[in-house]
C-alpha cells in the first residue's frame, strides 16, 4: 500500500513539474529582418522591367517611324512617277496647215528626251492630229507629217529611232468639239504614248 501512495505521489509531481515547465508565455516572437540580398533582387527584378518596357516602347516607335517612312518614300516615288508620265504624255500643238515644231514645245520635247534617257526601255507612240478643216486624206497626211516631226526633233537628241512609233488620225479624233479656232487651235496637236516600259517610270 505504501508503494502505491509512494507512485500517486510521484506522479503527482511529475504533473506539476510538467504543467509548470509548459505552461506560462510563449517567448517573444521577433519579426525577420529583411535580406539585403532578397530586396537587392527585387530592385533588380523591378529596374529590369522598367527598362523592358522602355526598350519596347523605343522599339514600337522606331518601327513606326520605319513603316511612315517606307510610306512616304512610297508616295513620294508614286508622286514622281506620276509627274513624270504626265510630261511624257503632254501634249505639242502646231498652228495651222504646219508640221514645225514650236519653240514654246521645244521644252517639253527636251523634258521627253531626258525620260526616255532615264528609261532605256520606254517605247513611245506619237499621234498626229488635225482639226476639221480639209479633207481626209490631207489631214491624214498632215497629222503623219506632225508625228514625224515630234519624233525627228527626239531623234535629233539621241533617242534611237526604234524606240518612237508614229500614227495619224486625222482629224477624226478631236480633243474638244467645235467649230471655231480656239476648238481647232487644240485639236491641230501630238499626242504622246508609252507602248512599253511605262509602268515604273524614273525621274531623269
């Protein structure tokens, strides 16, 4: 009986032992300390970002700038071929019952000859007009002298005879319909055409 007492009573101090060494506060808690290296990274992780985004905005714009450019020097050559074909197809007038190149034309003629040196393979037809008076076969041969006189005078400045066709028409396809001089003085004219090599055209 006495070693049953002898082991309540050490258990029962055991107990409190026990109860005493867990119980009471909880050691203070200290909050971590931020790792210099940890917020270094992030200062990195967030710069590099920044400059990502900074280097794709600068790319962006350097792409737009590049396609506004390719556009403009798209218009532009545009711009110039079309200036170009329209004084290769401008058109020479002569006075009436003449087949003599004017000297008020001689400078568009001048301004023909240096596209056709820019554009060795440009072909050009040369229409000759008249106006209504006359017969058909006079105004047929008259509006041939007109062609061939336009395309003598390129000859003469080193375009190769080859490279000019020449058509009459007469009088039967008039550029302004009337019966009076200021119709006939537009109509009495070269026409001038590209049969080949006219689609890129190149400024001289």
């Amino acid at each position: 009986m006495k070693s049953v007492s002898l082991l309540l009573a050490l258990g029962l101090g055991v107990a409190v032992i026990t109860a005493s060494s867990c119980g009471g506060n909880p050691p203070p808690q200290t909050a971590p300390q931020p790792n210099a290296d940890s917020a270094a990274a992030a200062d990195r992780a967030r710069q590099d970002s920044i400059d990502a985004a900074n280097r794709a905005a600068q790319e962006a714009e350097a792409e737009r700038v590049r396609r506004q450019r390719e556009a403009d020097s798209i218009a532009a050559l545009s711009s110039a071929a079309a200036e170009v074909r329209n004084t290769l197809t401008a058109v020479i007038h002569f006075d009436l019952d003449k087949s003599t190149i004017r000297s008020d034309d001689m400078g568009l003629l001048d301004q023909k000859v240096a596209i056709l040196q820019a554009n060795p393979d440009l072909r050009l037809r040369v229409g000759g007009h008249c106006d209504e008076r006359g017969s058909d076969e006079y105004n047929l041969a008259l509006g041939n002298r007109r062609a061939q006189s336009a395309k003598q005078y390129l000859v003469s400045h080193g375009i190769d005879a080859s490279r000019i066709e020449t058509q009459s028409w007469g009088e039967e396809r008039p550029a302004v319909d009337g019966h009076d001089e200021g119709a006939w003085s537009q109509n009495r004219r070269d026409e001038f055409e590209a049969i080949s090599g006219g689609d890129n055209l190149r400024r001289p």
